[in-house]
C-alpha cells in the first residue's frame, strides 16, 4: 500500500515537473493549450472591425497547425461585444471568470476597454495589445496590466497639426469627432500640436455619438464654417457617410482622415474612391493596396496565410494586416514565455518586446517595450490617397525621440 502511494506520489510530482509551474498554477494552461481571450464588435455600429477578431483566430489556426507555441496549441476565446461597454464587461468577465483564459489579448474599442480597464487590473489578468490607440493605455504605474499597440491617438493627432501649420499655415480647421475618449483623444493631439494657433485656426468643432444615425448635419455644419481644413474623427460607418456627404455637397477641404478608418474595402471603396482622391492619412503598416509591395516577401506570406487560412477575408482590408501582424506579436510574446506561462511572465515577457521587427511593419518601425513603456510602436509616416491606394510621403516620425 506505502509502495503504491509512494508511485502515485513520485508519478505525480514527476508529471507536476514536466508541466512546470505554469500548467500546474496558471488559469487559461495545461500541457497542451493556452487560452487567450478576446472581445470584438462582430454586430454593431463599429462591425467592420468584426474581420479582426476572425484573422486573430485563423493566424491562430496556423501556428497551432505547425505545432503551437513550445508545444502548446493556443485556444483562442472571442465574443461579440457589439462595440457597447456594458456587453464588454459581461463578455470580459465570462473570459475571466468562466473560461478563465490565461490572457486577454486585443479586445476593440475605447469604450468598451475603458469599461473593462480597472477590473482586468484588479484581477491581474493581462490586458494586451488592445485595439485603441487611446493614450490611457501606456500607463503602467496606474494599470501595469493594461498594455497598448498601435501609435496612440494624440501623437497622431500631432502629426497631423505640424503638417497642417507648415503647409497650411492660415488654415481654418473643421473638426469632427466621436464623443467619446476615442475622439477626445485625438482632438487633444491636434490642439496641443497647434498649440497657441488652435484659438485662431480651428473654427467649428462637431462630435457624434456612436448611436447616431447619419452625421449629415454636423459635415453641413462643417462646410458652412468656412473650414477649409478638415480632421475627420470617424470610425468606419461615420467615416463612410463623412466623405460621401463632403463630396456630395461639394465640400473639398485639406481632408485628414485617421488611420483606424484608413481601409480600402470597409471605408474609401464604400465612400466612393474619386470622393476620398486626396485624403491623408498615417500609417505605419504596409499598405497591402500598394503595389509597391507586390514582390515584398512579408506581403507574400500575407497573401498565402490569407488564401489558406482566412479566404473569406478581403484582400484589400488593410484590418486584416493589421490583425496578422498583432497576432505574429502575441505567438511572440508567447514564445519568450518558455514554460511558464503564469499570468505574472506573460506580462513579464508583454514588457521585453527589444527592436522586434515584424513583416508588415513599414520599413525601420520596431516595437519596443519596457516595464515603463506600454505603447509598442511609436512611428507613422504621411500617406496621401490617390485614386487607387495610399501613398507615402514625407519623413517617418518617431513620437519615442520627441
């Protein structure tokens, strides 16, 4: 009976070793998985993100196809959230506390993360990469759990300011925006880029709620301002309607459009693209509409994983590069965690991303990040729309050496 217990004993401590600590401890692990979690508008007014969520999951279905990440397949979690944060909250904490994913990973939206934002850090549960440019994401002393991704929403807005005061120095400037920290993020970035010529150039600002049904008025509003700047603040639906009622009124102003509305198939193609010809924007992925890209091996992959792997999903869809290239990010910081993927090193691991380069990043952009710096990429360069795709021009900027 001693012998047989002593068996169990040692067989179980032995399959305690193999496993490691991570499986032994971590929610979300065992020795042949990894959940994630995440949440996305697949219904709703911002549904045209709907095709991130799905590219996570079928660039999932390829590392998970060659093997997983240190044997380990990853089971990717994702809900509809309908871009409503009270449907984030419910949804977020059915990850947590149900399915107990050992990591959130891009869950979309400013207000629905800002919904979510304190108790993800009260539960120390990895928050990362998310789907905002909001600047509240790099804020590691407050909520060290919480980590952005893309370059935030006032640093872009600042780029644009210092174009428009070299460029268009008398300008007067029509904003619209989204009610919301989304929308109040990058107004700030335009004002504070300003600076003292905010009070004399910007004439009218407009916002809109996201249950609005049509921003018709407000681009009225705009063009009977005298704006002849105009800073477009929309997600895809508004963002559509935007561009379509300028031109159909005939408003032709200095248009800059921000980078989350940026996509050909879900935002200029639907616009029309003679009434989106001129628009700026800025980037900091390859734009997979360029053909200057087509012998491009990153491109290349991209295109092969998307026929293979998510063939429903549109080649034109710049969110689609968007979604493959933080997916490639995630297996990363996956990867660095080795054995142990207790939540404590998947964050460890989150905050040691060193010059990584990934392929649909635009040439010299890195992802860095630090205990102390939660924003992963920092560089854009301009990019104008000419008819048929974007073009860059101008310097690439680095909000990191500011």
């Amino acid at each position: 009976m001693r012998r047989g217990l002593l068996l169990t004993l040692i067989a179980a401590f032995g399959l305690a070793v193999t496993l490691g600590p991570a499986a032994a401890q971590t929610p979300g692990v065992t020795a042949t998985e990894v959940k994630v979690g995440n949440t996305n508008p697949y219904s709703g007014p911002a549904s045209a993100y709907g095709t991130i969520g799905k590219a996570l999951g079928a660039y999932f279905k390829k590392v998970n196809d060659e093997g997983g990440v240190n044997g380990r397949k990853i089971n990717y979690i994702s809900y509809d959230d309908s871009y409503s944060p009270p449907k984030a909250v419910e949804m977020v904490r059915k990850l947590v506390e149900q399915d107990e994913v050992a990591a959130l990973f891009q869950t979309l939206g400013t207000p629905t993360n800002t919904a979510i934002h304190k108790y993800v850090n009260a539960q120390k549960v990895p928050h990362l990469f998310v789907a905002t440019g909001a600047t509240k994401w790099n804020d590691p002393k407050n909520f060290p759990w919480s980590m952005g991704w893309q370059p935030n929403y006032q640093t872009e807005g600042r780029i644009y300011a210092a174009y428009i005061l070299k460029n268009f120095p008398d300008a007067k400037i029509g904003i619209l925006y989204q009610n919301d920290d989304y929308g109040k993020d990058y107004r700030k970035g335009l004002h504070d880029g300003l600076g003292e010529a905010a009070k004399k150039m910007v004439v009218l600002e407009q916002t809109y709620e996201v249950t609005d049904p049509t921003i018709d008025s407000q681009i009225v509003n705009l063009k009977n301002s005298g704006a002849t700047v105009f800073f477009n603040v929309t997600i895809p639906k508004f963002a559509v309607q935007a561009i379509k009622k300028a031109h159909d009124i005939g408003w032709k102003p200095a248009h800059f459009l921000n980078n989350v509305s940026s996509s050909l198939a879900t935002v200029l193609k639907p616009a029309g693209l003679e009434a989106s010809r001129g628009l700026i924007t800025a980037l900091y992925l390859k734009e997979i509409t360029d053909p200057q890209w087509k012998s491009d091996k990153g491109f290349q992959d991209w295109v092969a994983w998307m026929k293979k792997y998510y063939p429903e999903g549109a080649l034109d869809d710049q969110a689609n590069a968007f979604a493959y290239t933080v997916a490639q990010a995630m297996t990363q910081v996956l990867k660095q965690c080795g054995n142990d993927l207790s939540r404590e090193n998947i964050l460890k691991q989150a905050e040691n991303l060193k010059n990584v380069e990934f392929p649909l990043l635009l040439p010299g952009i890195k992802v860095n990040t630090s205990p102390t710096d939660h924003a992963p990429i920092e560089q854009e360069q301009l990019a104008k729309f000419d008819g048929e795709r974007w073009v860059l021009f101008g310097e690439l900027y680095d909000a990191a050496k500011k």
